[in-house]
C-alpha cells in the first residue's frame, strides 16, 4: 500500500516538474512575441510582448498634421514618443503594484508568482 502510494507522490511531481517546464517556456514565448496595435491608418504604432509589457511608440508626421506632414520635425516626433512612453510604463508600472498589493492583502505576504501579472 505505501509502494502505490510513493508512486503516487512521484508521478504528482513528475507531472509538476514538467507544468513547471512547460510554463516556464511559455513565459519565455510571451516574452519574445511582439504584437503591434496600430490607429489612424498606420499613422501610429504601438509595440507590446506576449507579457502585456510596452516596447515603443512609433509616430508618423501625419498622425501630428495630416495637411502637412512635411513641416513636422523629427525631433518633436521623438519627444512626443518618449513622452508618451513614460506614461504607458509609469501606468503599467503603477497597475503592477496596486496589483501586487492586493493579491499580497490576500496571500498574507506570501511571495506567490502568479504567472502573467507581475
């Protein structure tokens, strides 16, 4: 009776070892998939991985004077994405604590991982 129960217990954790591989893969899939979001016909891009983490922004002139792209300069492009990007990562950033904070409230403190939220 014990023998079938320690081959029980070592299946479990067979089987749990190989869950664990398996998401570990996934989070690293998630991570390398890049997935884009676009508005206005293309005239901007938004960049994110499988994880819900931001990559870039990408702004087109014409997003900024469709009557005349041509008199918008480069660099007030490049302020504007780098602007808009430290918003999208400060939010992110912030939704991420106020997550972590809640699911802590619950857990007691225990440092529990749940995959795709932090």
């Amino acid at each position: 009776m014990e023998d079938i129960a320690v081959m029980n217990i070592q299946k479990m954790l067979k089987q749990a070892q190989q869950m664990q591989k398996q998401m570990e893969a996934t989070q690293t899939e998630l991570e390398n998939t890049v997935l884009e979001g676009v508005a206005g016909g293309g005239a901007v891009q938004v960049k994110f991985n499988g994880k819900n983490e931001f990559i870039s922004i990408t702004i087109k002139p014409e997003a900024i004077n469709p009557d005349n792209p041509e008199s918008v300069d480069p660099e007030t492009i490049e302020v504007l994405e780098d602007l808009i990007s430290s918003a999208i990562i400060d939010a992110n950033t912030k939704a991420s604590q106020l997550a972590q904070s809640k699911l802590s409230a619950i857990t007691g403190g225990l440092n529990l991982k749940i995959p795709g939220l932090f």
